[in-house]
C-alpha cells in the first residue's frame, strides 16, 4: 500500500526540461555541433556534470578541466536566464490537483531530482511548501538511475521505499525508482518510458481516483 509520493521536478512538475535542452543545445552549438532532442533524452534526470560529459563525447570535444568547469556555469548561466522570469504558469497541468488532493489528505511527499536549481524553482511557482522533503542535486552523490535520491527521499519522509510512488519524465529516474523497489510512474512518451509500471501522457489523464487505489485514502 502506498504511503508516500516523490516527484521529479524538471518535466514532472514544471515545464523546464525544454530549457535544459535549449541551453545544452546552445552549448553544443557554440562548440561546432548539433544537438536534437532525442539525444537529449539521455540527458533527462543527469546532472549536471554528466550531462556536459555526455555532451563532449557526443561532440568529440577533449576539454581541460578549466574550460569544463566554465561550461558547466556557462550552461548554468543560460539556464538561469530561461528560468528567471518563472512563474505558476509554467506548472504543468493538473500537477497541483493531485499535490492538492494528496496534502488534503495527509500523505507525505518528497521532492527527488538530480537538479541543483530545485528549491528555487519550487520557490518561484509557489509549491515549496507542499514537499515535507527535497532531495536534490546538492543532496546526492550518485545520479540517476541509481536509486539513492528517492532511497534517500523516502528515508527522509519515514516511509518505506516500497510503499513509496515516484513520477519521472526520465528513463534514468524510471530505472532509479525500479531500483528502488517502488512503484515507477511514467510521465511523458510511452514509447520511451517503457520500464515504467504506470504510464500517463501527462497528470491531467491522472485522477484522484486513481491515486485513490494505490493508496488507503
Ligand atoms: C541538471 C542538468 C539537466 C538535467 C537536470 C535533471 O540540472 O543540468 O540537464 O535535465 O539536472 O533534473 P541543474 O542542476 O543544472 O539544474
Ligand atoms: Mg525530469
């Protein structure tokens, strides 16, 4: 029975992932190559350091360890500037009637994200509030897919990693939550989330009912 939530930030709750993807792809550019969303999709739930790693092998790139760190906060920067201007208008749909339904109903809930911008975030569309937990970037020092961002979540909120749900947009994060032992939700494509034990295009196809089975509300 499940007696916990965790959500993914980028792409679960707000609508950043594509910032993620103009930014890398920026970089990219700048540095003489191309870069299209579906290899960004390895990118999705990586941090940050890993994500430039990815990139330069993908753009055949050696870099000294002074200009990967001035990359890092160059995409961070660029990032920064797509974000500043946040508002609750970048919350995806229906994401609060299922915050709001589960904090109605005194379920606990853990913010799980491998981003090092989250609580700002959270802070500019107004949701910090309903995490009792946020386990981010700054938190943990293994990415997704391994498991210790949600492990350390579902620790913080005193719920059993098996009794805990997790909703991810990312392959990566399906396969932390698997590894994990709790119940996978895939949010976004099926095609690619196939790992996932539920799947939903996005939270507006997600009812209360349904939250209703896995819980004991
Ligand atoms: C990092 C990565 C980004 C990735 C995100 C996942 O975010 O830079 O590409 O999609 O984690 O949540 P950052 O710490 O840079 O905000
Ligand atoms: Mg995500």
């Amino acid at each position: 029975m499940i007696k916990g939530f965790i959500f993914d930030l980028d792409g679960v709750i707000v609508d950043t992932a594509k910032y993620h993807y103009l930014a890398w792809k920026k970089l990219a550019n700048e540095l003489g190559f191309q870069f299209n969303e579906e290899q960004n999709e390895a990118f999705k739930g990586v941090s940050r350091k890993r994500c430039l790693e990815i990139l330069l092998d993908l753009g055949g790139v050696k870099a000294t360890q002074e200009q990967f760190d001035h990359w890092m906060i160059e995409k961070n920067e660029d990032y920064l500037r797509y974000i500043e201007k946040m508002d609750v208008s970048e919350i995806l749909p229906d994401v609060p009637k299922i915050l709001d339904f589960l904090k109605a109903n005194h379920i606990p809930m853990a913010l799980g994200s491998a981003s090092k911008n989250a609580i700002p975030i959270l802070r500019k569309v107004g949701l910090l509030s309903y995490f009792k937990v946020v386990v981010d970037g700054n938190n943990v020092t293994k990415a997704k897919p391994d498991p210790e961002v949600f492990l350390l979540a579902a620790k913080d909120i005193g719920v059993d990693p098996t009794d805990c749900v997790v909703f991810e947009d990312a392959l990566a994060g399906i396969q932390a939550a698997n590894s994990a032992g709790m119940t996978s939700i895939g949010i976004g494509d099926t095609t690619i989330l196939t790992d996932a034990q539920y799947n939903f295009n996005n939270f507006t196809e997600i009812s209360t009912d349904f939250i209703k089975q896995l819980t004991t509300i």
